[in-house]
C-alpha cells in the first residue's frame, strides 16, 4: 500500500479437513432444528382424535386375525392324495360328479362308482373321490377323513334332511373344507323362479357355513356328464384350495382302505365256512408315524393289533417322482387313474411249487400293481379265453377274424402273457402240453421240441406240426355308458319342519322346511332334460402280428433221437430271413447304412411276400427311373440320402470285417467297460485332456475356463444339475420373501419362523444322515411308516362276516390307537341336545355314540353342575343349554368331539343328530348325586324337643345321621340328636320353635347315582342290517305294554 499496490485479496479454502469439519458442525446443527420443530406438539398433533383410534383399532384386529396357532405339518416327502368326499341325496347327481371329474383329469371314462377313485390332479398332487352313500354309519365315517366335501344339493327339490344331518357330523368332526354344488337347474323352465330358487337356497347354505361359501350352479347334462366350463371351473378351485390339518387327525394314523383281500387258507374255509379269516388292507397311510405292533379300530368291525405291516410301491405315483425330476407340465403318458374296485378284471396269482395257476376274479382299474401275494395285471376285456376252449362243440364262423378267439387287450406284454396263457386246447393235461412246448439252445438256433427227444421206452409217440401264430385283433375299448337320471314325479304332504315326498321309484325324500314360505311355495312343473347317449366309444384298434412260428415240421424218425439235426442249417436260414422281414431295428433305420435297407427290401420283392406292416413308413423307396432290384441304385442319387451324414468309400470298410479291430470299437459304447478306458487314459503321460474336455483360456482377461470331463454318467449330471436348480430356487424364494416383508410385520416373529424352518430342515437332514446307512426298512421299523406310504397291512382273527358281506360301496376305514386308547373307562361328557331333536333324551336310554374312530352304543348319565361343584343327577336333558353325561366306553382324550345317535336307520322319519358336545374329562370313577327326602312324623312334642317315627329302620341309620338338619313344611329347622331305646328307627330332635303334631318332618340327603356299564360296538361291516338296542319307549310300543305306575310316586290328597 506504500508504495500504492494493492495486495493479493483472502481466498476461502473450499476443500479439506477444516472446511470439511465445519461442513459437518453445521449440517448436525441444522439437524437438530428441524428436530425440534418437528416435535412441536401443536404443529404435529392429531386433529382427529376418535378417527385416529378407529385406526388404529382397526389395525390391531386385523394383525390379530391372522394370527394362528401353529401344526405340525406331518407330510414329509410324498404327499397322500387329498381326500374329497362327494356327498348328497339319492338322485342329485353324485357318480355324474366323480365320472366328469375322472374324465377331465384322466380322459378316462369310468363305470360304476365303487370305492375309492385317486387320480393325478397335477406334476405334484392327487385327489382320491369317494362317493358317500345315503348310510348314517358311512357319512359318520367319511367326515372324519374328508379334506374337502363337495355337498351336493338337488335344487328342482331343495335342501333335505341328509344334507343338514351331514354338515353337522362335519361340525363336530372339525369341519374340513365345504364347497356347495346345485345340479339340476335344467328343470326350471322360468328364468324368474331359477333366481329367486338361486337366492335362497344360497341363503340358506351360507346361514350354515359362512358367509361367502363357494355355491357351483350346473346347469344340464350333456353326454351324460356335466359340461366342460362348469366343471373346469370347480377344478380350477379345487387345485387352489389349502387345508390346514385337524387335530384329531394330526395326532392319529389312519387309512382309507383301497382294497382287501382274504389270504385265508382254502382248507380252513372249506372245513369251517365262518371261521375267522386272515385279511390284508392296502391303503394311502395318512395322519402320523404308523408304527409296527400298533392297535388299530377297524370302523364298524372292531379292534385288531397287527399281525404285519409293510411298505408297497405306490400304485399311483407322482409324475414328478417317478424319474425323480421336476416336471414343469403333465403329459399323456403321465396321466393315471388308479380306482382298485370300480371295474372287474382277471387277476392271475402265481403261487410257487404249483403247476396250474390259480385265478381269481378281482377288480382294478389303473396301473399294474406288484404285492407280496399277486401280479395283478390290468386288461382292457374281462373275456380273453377262447371260444374252442369255453364250448368245444360250439361252431364259430368268425373265426377268420380272429385266430385265436379273443380279442387283445392294452396291457401290452402283460396282457399278451395272460392271453397265451389262455391259449390252451381244451382235453389236454399239462404232459400233452409239456411235448409241444420248444427251446432254444443256442441265439438264432432252430427249436428244439419236446417231442423230438422221446426215449426208446416209447417209440410210439409222433411228432406233429405245433404251428401256432398268435394274431390278435383289435379289442374293444372303453364302453362305459352312464345311467340317465330318472324324472321324479313328487307328492307329499306338509309337516313342521319336515316334509315327506315319495318319488316314482317309491323312495320317500326328506325335504327341509324352515319357515312357512318354503312350506307354502308353489313348485311348477319342470322337464327334465332329455341326455343324449351318445358318448364316442374309444375304440383301440391293433393289428399288430406276432408270428411265434418256431419252424417247420420234422420228418418222424422212430428208431433215431438225432432227427433235430435234419436240415439244421435249412431251417436256421429260413428262420433267419423270417425274423429277418418282420422285424425291424429302428437303430439300424435311424444310424446304419442306407443300403442294407434296399437290398433288404429288394430281397422283400424277391421272395413275393406282400407286406401290410405299419412299420414300411420307415423303409426307403427307390427311385421310379432306376432298377427297383438294384440296391446300389439309391446311392448314386446324391439327392435321395441325407447329405449330413459321412458315407465312406466301400474299400475302406472292408478292413472292418476283422473280428480283433471290431472288438477294439466295444469300450467306445454305453455297454463297454469304461472303466478300463478311464485305467487307459491315466497311464498316459503329459496328456491332461484339455484339449478334449472343452477346456481353454481368455488369452484377454486371462481367466481359465475348465470344461466338464467326458466321465460324467448321465446320472450324475442330472443330479448336479437338479442341486443347481433348487440353489436357483432357494435363492429366489429368499428374495421374494424378501421383497413381500411389509414393515407391520414383525421382524421378531418372522425370525421365530425362519428359524422354526431352518430347524425342520436340519432334523430332516439329521434323519436321513441318521437312518441312511441302516437302510428304509431299518428306518420304516424304527421310526414307523411315514405319511404319504402305500402300506399293507394283514390282520388275523377277522370274523367272516367282514369277508362275505363287503360292499365296493361303504368305506372301510382304519385308524390307529394310541396306547392310552385301548382300555375302557368313564368320561365325562359336556352335551347338548340337537335343537332339531324332537324329544329330549332320557338318562339310561341307549345312545349310539361316535368319539374318535370308534362308533359305540352306551347308557348316559346325565347331569348338571351346581355352584358347590356337587353334580346334580337329571333325569331328562334340558332344553337349550348343556348338561354333563357321564359314559362307559374307550378313553378318548379332552377336547375330543361327540355325537350321539337315537337311531341310525335310514327308514326313520326327521332329524337323526340326537346330541353334540365334547369330551371334558376322564377317570375311574365320577360322583353324580341324586337328591332324597327322608320323611318323619313327631310322636311326642316337649317345647322345642320332638320325637319323630318313620324317618330311619334302626338305631344304626339314626347314629349315622346324628347331627343331620331338618326342617318342617312350615320352615322350622331342626337336627337330629340320638336314637331313642327300644323303638327300632325312633330318634330326638330338637327344633328352634315348637312344631305342631300334625308336621310333616324332611330331612334332605344326597345319594350316589352309579353308571350302568354298557359298551357295545356298532358293527356295522360285519352286519348290513345292525340293530341298536332299543330303548324302553321302544319295548312298550312293540310289546303294547303301559306304562307303569309306582304307588308312591301318585300324589295323594
């Protein structure tokens, strides 16, 4: 500035640690202001305070509805087969139901509807079908199994008592999944009555399960089934639903039996046709670990301890498990329809040490099923034998048709072995048929026939010709014609809550009445929709030959046992050129060399044969302008071959003809020995095979990449490639699972579950790496027999009845007792009659009771608690509320549910369910007192002292009762002091007033009331027309006996 420069002005730094520094003072000073503004509490308040808290009401319900209590899923690695239970009235249209639903999941039309039905649904579920019948024992039963019932309603009829009765056996069973369906909506001819018909009953069927249950309308019947959008959609429905396991069913295995069989030995039937049998069941194990030596309840047969039980393949398996890869969509060969009862076919058993098979009749339909007593194969035509052999007498004409007499089935080799098995001359034993039979010593050999070798003994025998070709026509396929729905015509009268139509075939209907518009609505005349029978027949036509010529006859040669070497090499060469002309390597088509097809087919034209065969498709045809005989001729047209392929000069393969450089090309193929080859490779030295395994590296960035090495099996690289895949996956669930966490969720809890699945895989792992060098069946006796299994199960001591009074129709249901369940005792019980019931129970009257697996008759005690905790003895149920019933049978655990039935027939007229409850406790003996007045009269009276006379019998009962309370009609109390000398039953009491003589004197006691000890089973598989016991209303009105009248109980004035 002296000298007048200016100097250099202050520059603020802009970058580095001190600005940085001050950079981050400010930005947290800044940051606590705006905290504090944002808290001031009248600029952030809540202007609405009752909506705030509706908020926040209505979030905490809604987190508290998803809650749930957890169970344990039992499936571990194959799933059973879902079961759905169809339900509904005779007539509403049930098999019409399961035959379109087999048809669109199998493409299979099925017969008559019998047992259980499993089909596959999809890559990894099953559903088994199961129509219920119109028996009370039967859809008892099935509501115990049922996964989900399709409740069948007809609607031109409306509700009736079954449908009602069943929804609450499903109520106390734990009420699986419920999907409502109405059929016969063709009937109405006024759009008008269909809606309002729609809307109630609608209506109604949610008032019984909830709001919103899924109702399917269907419309007709087109070729006897229902029509493909109605029911596409109910399987669209069926594939989504999720059911979540009971508790009765979580802790219980059980089965629902597919199949018997009696394996009783024929001559212990034969000597005693009721004696006990020896059955074997066959089922999908559901529930828990079934385990060997466990007791089982047969539903209306009884309990049985197990005499076996083992594991099968499973008949009907997943398509997802047979080649143990994921499929990600079923194909035609994939489709399969298991139903063991629904169609008759011949079962062959192979029994050992024995020379005539022993058939027996059975039913199947679906896959061939291996067991440890038969070979059952499926055929498609139950008649195979031939009709020489069934009626030799019988002249048949169309013979020229089919040679043999039968007609050839779909089961392929198996069908094949049953028809020539068949193929037998009527009159000839096993020797005559052992002489014709042929064998074949050497590959491309001539036969050797049994009757070419005879000894010197018989030089008698000649040998005839043994030509035999087995051509099989086309067979018959499915014909199953469904039966059309007969028109009901319907009269009946009006009762409360019950009305009573009879139909044309004489069956009375129950129809549910519920209030005086149903009563009083006016039905109009409906017409019933005409079904066309006319579904297309599959017809499977196979003209397929097979020729089983084994040469030509052999000139008779009696002093010689040589004759099999006569024309040896003749008859060799005509075998050969025969074999040669029918069959057909499709290898050789596909890789071999073009011209030994010309020259084949050349030869072919040579010989005159005409050939029909399906399999000329693949053969070659020569050229219009060349020599047809010329096999040479197509390879000098560039244009007939397929260029792509190497066709090497002819001189240079004939130095394959060398029988030591063929064997050097075997290691080169799937059946050589590879592991010589793999010995070959190490031994050389400084070759790594990188050059042959697709090894090579970047010359750019440097990185190596390893090829995979020519070892691998197919095997192993469908497994590594099946651990990469479901690493893939794992790692996508996780990040979905991650992407769909909401901030309500809470990160405690969803830890709690992830750890709760880690630890689930860890003991699964830790199981298979536990059993895994003991084997499965190490593992099946240690552990039991896992969910989802296909077991057997033999059971001895079966009575008769079981056997010869079986019905396809009625399930058969086993269900496993824990150890605590096998013994019999008291329960209390907390019940309630039905509101529908008509009258109210009686103690003592015999009730059918269903708890657990077991349907049992006993004599209930009832009772009611009182505020001291004392149990009050009713002789009658009370209306609209519960009681106490107290019951001699198997001990079931608390929380179980209970039903109880008057009567099961099918004949009796309204509401069936008698009573509801629970199980609430158990034990050797439960106190139901009974309430008893003692009455007395005064003799003498001293102010407040009187003798009393009449109360008690003896001096004994009086000291028992010394200090006992009385009291007089007139409300004076007293208590009894001591028993008076001389007068048997005499006593003193004193009173707080003086009592008049004309008094009458109570004395108020409780006694005990003991249960009468009755268990006695319903058996309702061992006899189809089971009777209960009846009760004593029941005796009066058969026998016409009055009531009784007890003197005492008269009141008197």
């Amino acid at each position: 500035d002296l000298f007048g420069k200016k100097g250099k002005d202050h520059r603020k730094s802009k970058s580095g640690a001190k600005v940085n520094k001050k950079k981050k003072k400010n930005q947290e000073q800044q940051a606590a202001a705006d905290k504090n503004a944002k808290h001031n509490p009248k600029a952030f308040g809540v202007a609405k305070i009752g909506r705030a808290k509706r908020t926040i009401q209505r979030n905490l319900d809604k987190a508290h509805q998803k809650e749930y209590v957890p169970n344990v899923n039992r499936v571990e690695d194959t799933p059973p087969p879902t079961c759905v239970v169809v339900m509904g009235p005779p007539g509403s249209g049930k098999s019409t139901l399961i035959r379109s639903l087999v048809k669109r999941y199998t493409r299979h039309n099925i017969g008559d509807i019998k047992g259980p039905i499993t089909v596959i649904a999809g890559k990894d579920k099953r559903i088994t079908f199961f129509e219920c019948p119109n028996d009370l024992n039967a859809m008892v039963d099935l509501a115990k199994i049922a996964d989900l019932v399709l409740l069948m309603v007809d609607a031109s009829f409306g509700f009736e008592m079954e449908t009602f009765e069943f929804l609450n056996i499903l109520q106390v069973a734990g009420f699986p999944k419920v999907m409502g369906i109405l059929t016969n909506l063709d009937k109405f001819k006024n759009n008008k009555s269909l809606r309002t018909t729609k809307k109630r009953l609608k209506s109604r069927f949610w008032t019984e399960i909830y709001q919103g249950a899924k109702l399917f309308y269907f419309s007709g019947i087109v070729s006897n089934k229902y029509p493909k959008g109605e029911i596409n959609n109910m399987v669209l429905y069926i594939s989504r639903m999720k059911y979540r396991p009971l508790t009765w069913r979580n802790s219980h295995p059980y089965l629902l039996v597919d199949r018997f069989e009696d394996v009783t030995h024929p001559d212990v039937i034969q000597q005693n046709a009721v004696a006990d049998r020896k059955i074997t069941l066959y089922g999908y194990l559901r529930g828990t670990h079934l385990k060997p030596g466990m007791k089982i309840h047969v539903a209306g047969a009884g309990d049985f301890f197990m005499a076996s039980v083992t594991s099968l393949p499973d008949p009907c398996p997943l398509p997802s498990k047979v080649n143990e890869v994921t499929k990600k969509h079923l194909s035609d060969k994939d489709i399969m329809l298991y139903a063991p009862m629904s169609e008759y076919v011949v079962v062959l058993v192979l029994i050992v040490r024995v020379e005539v098979p022993n058939w027996r009749l059975c039913s199947s339909v679906g896959n061939i099923t291996f067991d440890k007593d038969a070979v059952y194969i499926n055929l498609g035509h139950i008649n195979h034998s031939k009709r020489e052999t069934l009626d030799a007498d019988e002249d048949n004409t169309d013979d020229e048709k089919n040679k043999n007499g039968y007609t050839r089935g779909k089961g392929g080799e198996g069908t094949d072995m049953v028809q020539h098995l068949q193929a037998i001359e009527s009159g000839l034993g096993i020797d005559e048929r052992l002489k014709g039979a042929t064998l074949s010593l050497f590959k491309h050999t001539a036969a050797i026939r049994a009757d070419e070798l005879d000894s010197d003994d018989d030089p008698d025998n000649a040998s005839d010709d043994d030509d035999s070709s087995d051509d099989d026509d086309s067979g018959d396929g499915d014909d199953d014609s469904d039966d059309d729905e007969a028109s009901r015509g319907r009269q009946g009268t009006t009762k409360p809550s019950e009305q009573l139509e009879r139909d044309a075939t004489g069956r009375v209907r129950r129809r549910a009445i519920f209030n005086v518009t149903d009563a009083n609505e006016n039905e109009e005349t409906m017409e019933t929709f005409g079904d066309d029978d006319d579904d297309s027949n599959d017809d499977d036509d196979s003209n397929d030959d097979e020729s089983d010529d084994e040469g030509d006859a052999v000139p008779a040669a009696e002093s010689s046992q040589m004759r099999w070497k006569d024309n040896l090499v003749d008859r060799a060469a005509k075998n050969f050129l025969e074999r040669e002309e029918q069959d057909i390597n499709l290898m050789e088509l596909v890789y071999g060399n073009p011209g030994k097809l010309h020259v084949a087919d050349a030869s072919k034209g040579q010989r005159g044969h005409d050939s029909d065969d399906d399999d000329d498709f693949f053969t070659l045809k020569s050229s219009k302008k060349g020599n047809a005989n010329n096999g040479l001729a197509a390879q000098d047209d560039e244009n007939a071959l397929d260029c792509s392929k190497f066709r090497p000069a002819r001189t240079d393969m004939k130095a394959w003809d060398m029988p030591d450089l063929l064997e050097s090309l075997r290691n080169k193929f799937v059946t050589g020995n590879w592991e010589k080859k793999r010995e070959g490779d190490e031994e050389e030295d400084g070759n790594d095979g990188s050059d042959v395994d697709g090894s090579f590296e970047d010359l750019e960035t440097g990185t190596v990449h390893v090829g995979k090495a020519d070892e691998e099996s197919p095997e192993a690289m469908r497994k590594r490639l099946g651990d990469e895949k479901a690493k893939q996956h794992a790692t996508l669930d996780d990040l979905d699972d991650d992407k769909n966490d909401d901030d309500d969720i809470d990160d405690e809890m969803t830890e709690i579950m992830v750890e709760a699945k880690r630890l689930q895989e860890t003991q699964a792992l830790r199981n298979a790496e536990e059993f895994g060098n003991e084997g499965e069946n190490t593992r099946l006796q240690l552990e039991g027999f896992r969910n989802g299994l296909y077991v057997r199960i033999e059971l001895h001591g079966v009575p008769a009845e079981f056997v010869t009074g079986a019905l396809p129709t009625l399930p058969i249901l086993v269900g496993g007792l824990l150890p605590h369940e096998h013994a019999l005792g008291l329960m209390r019980l907390r019940i309630k009659k039905h509101r529908w019931h008509r009258k109210i129970l009686k103690t003592n009257d015999p009730l059918v009771f269903s708890i657990g697996w077991r349907r049992f008759q006993s004599l209930p005690l009832f009772s009611i608690e009182d505020t001291n905790d004392r149990h009050r003895f009713l002789k009658y149920t009370p209306e609209h509320m519960h009681c106490g019933a107290t019951i001699y049978a198997p001990i079931c655990p608390p929380n179980t549910g209970v039903l109880a039935f008057q009567n099961m027939s099918n004949s009796v007229d309204g509401f069936r369910v008698s009573a509801t409850g629970v199980v609430l406790e158990l034990d050797h003996t439960f106190h139901v007192m009974k309430k008893l007045k003692l009455i007395g009269h005064p003799t003498k009276i001293h102010k407040n002292t009187a003798f009393v006379r009449g109360m008690f019998n003896s001096e004994l009962e009086v000291a028992k009762f010394e200090g006992a309370s009385l009291r007089t009609v007139s409300g004076i109390r007293g208590q009894v002091k001591k028993a008076q000398r001389g007068d048997k039953g005499d006593f003193r009491a004193t009173f707080e007033d003086k009592i008049l003589k004309s008094d009458i004197i109570f004395c108020r006691t409780w006694v005990p009331v003991e249960p009468k000890l009755l268990y006695n089973p319903v058996t309702s598989l061992l006899q189809s027309n089971w009777r209960a016991m009846r009760t004593m209303r029941e005796l009066r009105a058969a026998n016409k006996l009055a009531i009784p009248v007890n003197p005492d109980s008269v009141y008197k004035v």
